[in-house]
C-alpha cells in the first residue's frame, strides 16, 4: 500500500502538474496496487485530482483531519464517499483563532480571513481550486505576519487547547491532535494490518508518515535541499529530481526492489 503527499511530492510546486508521473501512475494501476492520497489539501480538491489521476482508493485529507472512504470502503466510485472526522471540526477552530487573536493581537492571516481571488495571488491557484482549498472540514492553514517571539506564543496557546500548529510546504496549519501519520494508521488498522507500506512525502508534515511506514521515499525540494529522517538508510530512498519527476524516479526504484524481493530483508 503506497501513501503520498500531493504539494511538492506528486504534484510540481509550482503549478500543480503530474504529467512526469504518469507513467509510475499507470504502473500501480495495472498492479491494483492501493494508492492512498494523504495531503493537506482538502476534500474538494482530492477528490478531482482522484478523478485526474484515475484514482478511486480511500484518501486523508489536511494532514489527517479526516479520511474519506469511498462507499464505506478502501476503494470505490465518488458518488458515496463517507467523511470520518479525526481531527477537530472546523467552526471550533475558526472560534479559536478568533479569540486568540482577539486576546493576544496576533497578526496572521487564514484562508477565511482570505477571498478566493486573494487566495489565487497567495498561491497561484485557479478560482475554482482556491474556492475547493477554502472549504475546509478541520483544519486552517494561515500565512504568519507576526515576529518569532508571538510564534512561539501562538503555538503554545494552541497547545493549551489542545491543538497543534504544523509546518506545510507553503502554510502553517493549525489543527486538532492528528496527523498524517494517524489517518496512515487508521487506514492500516481498518484495511490493511499484514501490508507492506511505502510512504513517499517532501515536507515535515509528512515526516511522521514516513517514519511509520516499511519504506520510505524522500523528494527532492526545487531548493535542492531533502528532509530528514530518523530511519535506517535501507528503507529510504531520496530522488534526484523535484516533483513530480521524483515521484516516477522513487516509484520505478521501489517497484524495482519489490521485484527482486528487497523489500523482504
């Protein structure tokens, strides 16, 4: 079972295109391999680069706040995809935020404080993804105005709620306890206790993730620069290319490995 990021993993950083990959997508598609999506992205999003990708398998959206199974199962059609919440549910969030800003002056600014044409200038995003990246189940990303000092303050007011504040490619998300690593293992523990993982991620959001799973495959940042993990140099894998061509370089290595019985030592 693969479980993938989309920003800067799959998708190019820039404009969101997958077209390098889709050799790699055809590949695990004639293999009927599970290929879990597990992004920050929301679930108006995913669920069209599903249908883009030729993608009908259960998914994660915003880092875990909420897995979508199509039908009640791992895979299956988009005319009932059921929403289990993980995290904590967006009005309670937005409240939050509200009040702290409200009692300490944070400056920042969240996809609702944002209109979708301003949210288009943020992120290069067309009007119809930016109107998608606004509907939100449980989580809000939001771009930081304010010093490091009022950082370290905010997180430890989200803390004391019991929230979190993590790190994505572009934002800061805030969120309930849970992460892409809890929505991976929901998804084992419901589908697939006895399976073989790869987890294939860019960010520290997805860190975590990769750490969880038997093998791990790390893309290369448009910087150069790779994250690092806390895992034994055989289980990971580090492309030389950015997305989405990194994405078809780890998978044709680690298929390549699965067929020569690698991934069993």
């Amino acid at each position: 079972m693969i479980f993938t990021d989309l920003d800067g993993t799959l998708l190019n950083h820039h404009d969101y295109n997958f077209t390098q990959a889709l050799p790699a997508l055809e590949k695990i598609r004639q293999r009927q391999i599970p290929l879990i999506i597990n992004s920050s992205k929301t679930y108006a999003e995913i669920k069209d680069i599903r249908t883009q990708m030729n993608n009908n398998w259960a998914f994660s959206v915003e880092n875990g706040a909420a897995i979508i199974l199509p039908n009640g199962k791992l895979s299956g059609d988009n005319n009932n995809l059921q929403k289990i919440i993980l995290g904590r549910p967006q009005a309670e969030i937005l409240d939050l935020l509200q009040n702290l800003r409200s009692q300490h002056g944070f400056s920042f600014k969240g996809f609702s404080d944002l209109s979708s044409r301003e949210l288009m200038t943020e992120t290069g995003l067309t009007e119809i993804q930016a109107k998608q990246a606004k509907q939100r189940l449980a989580s809000e990303p939001l771009k930081w105005l304010d010093g490091v000092e009022k950082l370290t303050l905010f997180k430890r007011c989200l803390t004391a709620q019991g929230m979190q504040l993590i790190e994505g490619g572009r934002f800061l998300h805030v969120m309930g306890q849970n992460d892409k690593s809890t929505a991976t293992a929901w998804i084992l523990n419901a589908f697939g206790q006895q399976i073989k993982t790869i987890a294939i991620g860019d960010s520290q959001n997805d860190k975590k993730m990769l750490e969880q799973a038997d093998f791990a495959a790390v893309i290369r940042k448009p910087d150069g620069s790779y994250l690092q993990l806390n895992k034994k140099p055989e289980q990971v894998i580090y492309s030389q290319h950015p997305a989405p061509l990194g994405w078809q370089e780890v998978i044709d290595q680690l298929l390549a490995k699965l067929n020569t019985g690698e991934s069993n030592e």
